[in-house]
C-alpha cells in the first residue's frame, strides 16, 4: 500500500493541498473547467446566431408601457417583422419612420429597406417595403403589406 502524498513528496503528480480543490491535480481541475465552460460557450454562439437571444430579449424587456415609447417599439416591430417573415432582410438594415403627426390609436409607421453599408445593393436608396398602423392603447399592430393602404393584422 502507497503512502499517502505528502507535501514534500514529489514521485505523483502535485495535488492541491487545501481549499476547496484538495486531492485534485492542477490538471483535473483545468479539464472540470474546460468541460464546463466549452459547451455553454457553443450553447451560447448557437443561440445568438440563430436569433434565439434576440426573441427572448424582447419578450423579456417588451412590457405593456413599452407601447407609448418609439425606441422601444420600434426595436420590438423590427423583432416581429423579420421573426414572421413579412422580409427577407436582416433586422438592421430595415428602417423604421414613426409618423409623429399621428394619433395614439393609429400610428403610422412606415418600414424602409437600407441599401447602404453592410447591407445588400449599396445603392443609397430607401425603397418602402410596407406600413404598420399601431394602436397603442389597445396593443394592437396591422400592415398593409402585400395590399397598399387596406390594413389587416401582421401574420
């Protein structure tokens, strides 16, 4: 039977020899770690770029008040319209133009699509893809995508 390591002896590897990682090798507590913190890495790049993080962001951060304010409604409009398919674009290069002459039950909001830096045919133009009417108070959003000025409700 082997004695037990003692701390001047050197024939096995070095081991911790109190706190919390005693009887651990250095190297058994690097690989505990490697094997936690790599697959919650992966776990992490998947769902931010399958736009998982985005969709939980909003349903977490999107409260009923956020419906009388622009910035955050319009980041939550640019969420819905590019999570149901209403474009094929990325969310960034969608512009969003809130008409402020509007009414709080009928918001107009027209959704622009960027042509410029990073997004496709860098033409500088801002051709209108459609218009979203909201009505704040009762949290309600249409468009009139697919059939210009008759206004239905976003798929």
């Amino acid at each position: 039977m082997a004695a037990p390591d003692m701390p001047g002896d050197t024939s096995g590897p070095r081991r911790f020899t109190s706190g919390p990682f005693k009887g651990r090798t250095l190297r058994q507590h690097i690989m505990r770690r490697l094997i936690l913190v790599l697959p919650l890495t992966v776990l992490m790049i998947i769902l931010a770029k399958s736009g998982l993080m985005d969709r939980l962001v909003d349903q977490y951060t999107f409260k009923p008040t956020s419906w009388f304010d622009d910035t955050a409604l319009v980041q939550h409009l640019r969420m819905t319209v590019t999570r149901n398919g209403m474009t094929g674009d990325r969310p960034d290069c969608l512009l969003f133009v809130v008409n402020g002459n509007s009414p709080p039950t009928a918001t107009m909001i027209d959704v622009m699509e960027k042509h410029s830096g990073t997004c496709p045919k860098p033409d500088l133009s801002l051709p209108k893809l459609f218009t979203l009417r909201v009505d704040r108070p009762a949290q309600r959003v249409e468009t009139d995508q697919g059939t210009s000025g008759t206004f239905h409700p976003i798929p």
